[in-house]
C-alpha cells in the first residue's frame, strides 16, 4: 500500500521538475542567445562565454555538497522573489533592456534555486551568484558616464608619454594627431571593458588560489584598476606608433584588435605575475623569520 501511494507521488514531482526545467530553459535561451547575439560580440563583453562556462563548472564541481545539504525553501519567500522578477523579465524583454532582462532572469534563477535547495546552500555558493552577475551587460548610459573621465586620463597619459620619447603628437580631447592621421579614443581604449573583463577573470582566479585569505585576495583585486588603465594606455601607444610607422589602414584593421587582445593578455599575466611574486616574498619571509 506504501509504495502504490509513493509512487505516483515521484511520478508526479519528476513532472513538476520536468515542467519548471522546460519553463526556465524558455526564458534562458532566448535570454543567452540576446547575450552572444549582442553583448558577447563586443570588447566589453568577450568574457561572456567564459564567465557562463566556469561559473557552471564552480556549482557542478559542489555538486555532491548541495545535494548532502540541500533543504527545500520555503514556497511563500520564493513566489515572493519569483513573481517579480517574470514580470520584470517580461516587460525587459518587450521594451528590449538586456541589462534589466539579464538581471531578472538572474533573480528567478536564484528564486528557483532557493525553492530546492533553500538558503544555507545559497550562502555557500555566494561566489558562484556573484560571480555570475558578470553576464549582466554594462548598460549604454553607465558606459558613457565612467568612460569620459577614462578616456581624457587616456589619450592624455598617451600623448605625455610619446611626446617625451620624441614624438610629434598632439592632443586635442580624446583625439591624437599624428603626422596628418587623427586617433580618436574610443570607449574600447579607456580601459572599462578591459577592467570588467580582468576583473571577472581575476575574481575567478583569485577565488581558486586564495579562497581562504579574502585580505590578500581583496589586495590583487585592488590591483586590477590600475593595470587594466595602464594596459590601455599602452594599447593606444601601440596604435599611434603602428599609424605614425605604416598608416592608419594598418593600426585600424587587424593590428587594431590584435593589439586589443594582446593587452588584455598581457594584464591578466601581470595580474598572475604579481601574485606569483607577493607569494615568492611572502615564503621567503616566513622561511627567514
């Protein structure tokens, strides 16, 4: 008799789960093909498809751990979540907000997840949310407010720089004039893409290496700013040289985006770099006193 009536009771949660599978992959695809369609194919957003797969990989690798822990929550706080966030979700979607869609979408994510797993397994993988919210766009205003100043600190460090290594350029705003070329500097040389793309790497990095120590964790994050702008500053260097020695066709076609790429590179090593040195004074250090 007990097991004629825990029957049809799994049957009927194996349905229900089916059935919120099949509703949260109706708003995640049309969601995350948005992302690829439109933010992961600009400079700000190549992180993306990283950021998507790793941070998958940060909760299927606690697998086992969510499932000794998880408690479901409780219905009233996850409709209480859930609710507004579809219906923010909608009205992002009709009015085209990526931003707001990605975030209610994040917001539903975690309202499901709470449902099944309740809060305590939540706070365990306040990493991997956090670190999620990095698929969240920049939005265009924001974008605009916090590039300004970037792009003057820029083209201006630019111009110092070349002009003390004996070179001919003049600066006028965010424009360099070399020889009868004009450089404008744009949104993708102020350093804000390559700031949140290394800091959503290096949180990542950091989160492996020194999940224990959060001060010297917080001090290499602390690190990321000032390399990225400097990373930057050297990117636009690297342009104004290849205008100044081949032309403008060579320094805005494909030596643009490979110097582009080849500067992030180079300040996410730094960021490595560093750290492999704080570490190899910090042994040395202890091994002396």
């Amino acid at each position: 008799m007990a097991s004629a009536l825990t029957a049809p009771s799994a049957k009927g949660s194996h349905v229900a789960l089916l059935l919120l599978g099949l509703g949260f992959a109706a708003l995640f695809i049309p969601t995350l093909l948005s992302l690829a369609r439109e933010a992961w194919t600009r400079e700000e957003g190549i992180h993306g498809p990283i950021v998507l797969a790793t941070g998958v990989w940060l909760v299927w690798r606690q697998w086992n751990a969510i499932a000794a822990s998880a408690k479901p929550g409780s219905p009233r706080v996850s409709l209480a979540i859930l609710l507004p966030s579809l219906l923010l979700y909608i009205l992002a979607r009709a009015f085209d907000f990526l931003s707001v869609e990605a975030i209610a979408l994040g917001a539903a994510s975690i309202a499901i997840a709470y449902s099944f797993v309740g809060f305590a397994v939540l706070r365990t993988l306040w990493f991997p949310i956090l670190y999620l919210m990095f698929l969240v766009p920049l939005p265009g205003w924001f974008v605009d407010q916090i590039t300004a100043p970037l792009k003057q600190f820029v083209s201006s460090s630019a111009e110092t720089i070349l002009s003390s290594a004996g070179y001919s350029v003049v600066r006028q705003g965010v424009t360099l004039y070399v020889d009868q070329y004009q450089l404008l500097v744009k949104d993708a040389c102020a350093g804000l893409n390559s700031l949140f793309s290394l800091t959503a790497i290096s949180l990542f990095y950091i989160y492996l290496r020194h999940n224990a120590s959060w001060r010297y964790a917080l001090f290499l994050l602390l690190l990321v700013a000032p390399i990225a702008v400097f990373a930057n500053i050297m990117r636009v260097i690297v342009l104004v040289l290849i205008t100044h020695y081949w032309g403008e066709a060579a320094a805005q076609g494909f030596l643009h985006n490979s110097a582009g790429m080849l500067m992030f590179v180079i300040a996410l090593l730094g960021i490595f770099a560093i750290d492999s040195a704080v570490e190899f004074a910090l042994r040395r250090r202890q091994a002396f006193s």
